[in-house]
C-alpha cells in the first residue's frame, strides 16, 4: 500500500514538471509568435509606407510630367509669338528704312529749293539800287522770302567773312531804309569799345538779323523814336535795337520767336520774322532775345562772338 502511494506520487510528480516545461515551452512559444507577429506588423508597415511614398512619387513624377509638358507647349507658343514678332520687327525695320531713305531724299531736295531761293534773294538785294523809288520795299519782300524759306531750318552757319560790325550796321540800314523814314526819328550809335571791332562770322546773314530787327522796329513804331546801338565786351559784340513802339508784354516775351506769331493782326507780315532773327543768330553760335527789364517801347538785343 506504502508503495502503490509513493508511485503515485512520483507518477503525479512526473506529470506536474512534464506539465510544467510543456507550458513553460508553450509560453516561449507564444512569447516567439508575438514578437514575430510584432515584426510581421513593422515589416508590414515599413511595406506600407514604401508603397505611399511610391504611390506620392509617381503622383509627384505625373505632376512633373504634366509641368513638362505644360512648359513645353508655352515655350512652343513663346517661340511662334517670338518668330512672329521678328518678322514684325523686320517689316518694319524695312518700312523705317524706306521712310528715312524718303526723309533724305527730300530733305536734300529741299536744301537745293533754298539754296536756290536764297541765292535769287541775295541776287536780288545786291542788284537793287536802294537810291531808286521802292527799292526798299523790293528788299523787305527778298527779306519776307528769306524768312519764310529759313523756317525751321537749324543747321550751323559757317563763319566766313572778316568784317566790322559797322559794316553789318551800314548794310542792315541800307537795306531796310530805316533812316529815310519820315514818320520817326532813327539814331545809329557805336560805343567807343565797339568803333572798329573785328568779327568773323557770315555777314550777310548776320545783316539779315539786324535788318529784320529794325525792319521789326518800323513796323511797331508808327511815332517817336528807334535807335540801334553797337556796343562789345571784348569778347562779343552786342546790337541792341530800341524802339518807343507798342512794347511787348512780359508774357509774350517768348511767344513772339514762336514761328508764325503775330501779336497785332493789324500789322502786315506772317510773324516768322524775329523767329528766323533767333534762328540765324543761334546758327552763327549767337542770340536774339528781348529786354524784359525795358518798358516804353521794346528792346532787342542781338549778339554775335566777335
């Protein structure tokens, strides 16, 4: 009986350690499942993010693709406008050519017609015997014709005369006649500094300057007074032609060399003559201007470089 128990025991015994490394080995097992069942999982999402970064990559790739092919079809219709635009800009390189190919032609054409026309006023004043009865009038009209033909006309004038400015005088007051006029009184004056004075410029068209200065003079100075005044500092000569006219008001200081300005519609004339006056004085590197400072009358001050 004692050994049927103490067999019993151990058979009991035997089976508690069989039972216990059975469990003990199956909870190593389970223990190994789960950490390969973890390592499945991060596998699993380490596969899953591959596959969302390639899905966005081929997403970013199509986008790049379309960009492409965007920027492809822009440049193509950047190159059309481009071409269309040379070709613009070639007609009208072209058209610019011919016009100013046109401008030249006619610009030397109308070089020619005043040349010509100056040289038939020139022949005209110089032929004339201002002695005889409407010569003066006949020099006023080359004169008017002078002007009209110089309007606009900006070219340098060459210096080409040695002659005193009392020969520009002499000849600015034959020609207008300014000092056989009966309606008023004409006073030629040559300060002492300017009495034999030297320039080299063109004397026949800075006499055309004087003449249409005085010849201005007449026309505004129904009474009283006009006197012509040479004076220099050494370095220019300055005549001054001064009249007790109308005057000319402060405004109209400039307007008056504006080309065809007539501030009097009375008088006769087309208003290009003090406008020719500044021009041809400017061209022989001189200047016309007005005297704002004078009041009764007008005051006109005609410089040249000596």
């Amino acid at each position: 009986m004692t050994i049927l128990l103490i067999i019993l025991i151990l058979f009991i015994a035997a089976l508690g350690v069989a039972l216990y490394f059975q469990m003990k080995g199956a909870k190593e097992q389970a223990e190994e499942g789960q950490q390969l069942l973890k390592d499945y999982q991060k596998r699993v999402n380490e596969l899953e993010k591959l596959l969302k970064d390639y899905s966005d990559l081929q997403k970013n790739f199509d986008s790049v693709g379309e960009g492409y092919e965007q920027a492809l079809l822009q440049f193509d219709k950047m190159e059309e406008e481009r071409q269309t635009m040379a070709n613009v800009k070639e007609k009208l390189e072209k058209q610019v050519s011919d016009i100013m190919a046109a401008k030249s032609t006619l610009e030397q054409a109308v070089v020619q017609k005043k040349d010509l026309i100056q040289k038939a006023a020139d022949d005209i004043k110089k032929k004339l015997d201002f002695s005889a009865p409407n010569a003066q009038s006949i020099a006023q009209l080359a004169n008017s014709i002078l002007n009209l033909n110089d309007v606009g006309v900006d070219t340098a004038i060459e210096a080409e005369d040695n002659c005193q400015a009392s020969d520009i005088t002499a000849q600015a007051i034959r020609e207008t006649g300014i000092d056989k006029i009966d309606y008023l009184k004409f006073n030629n004056r040559i300060a002492e500094e300017a009495q034999g004075v030297m320039l080299f410029t063109n004397q026949s068209m800075a006499t055309r300057v004087l003449a249409n200065l005085l010849d201005n003079a007449m026309k505004f100075t129904t009474s009283g007074e006009v006197t012509l005044l040479t004076t220099s500092d050494g370095n220019n000569v300055e005549f001054i032609v001064e009249d007790t006219g109308t005057g000319i008001a402060a405004d109209d200081a400039e307007k008056i060399f504006e080309p065809f300005t007539k501030l009097n519609s009375f008088f006769d004339g087309a208003g290009c003559g003090l406008t020719v006056a500044r021009s041809i004085a400017r061209r022989l590197n001189g200047d016309v201007k007005l005297d704002p400072e004078h009041k009764s009358g007008a005051r006109f001050i005609f410089t040249l470089p000596m």
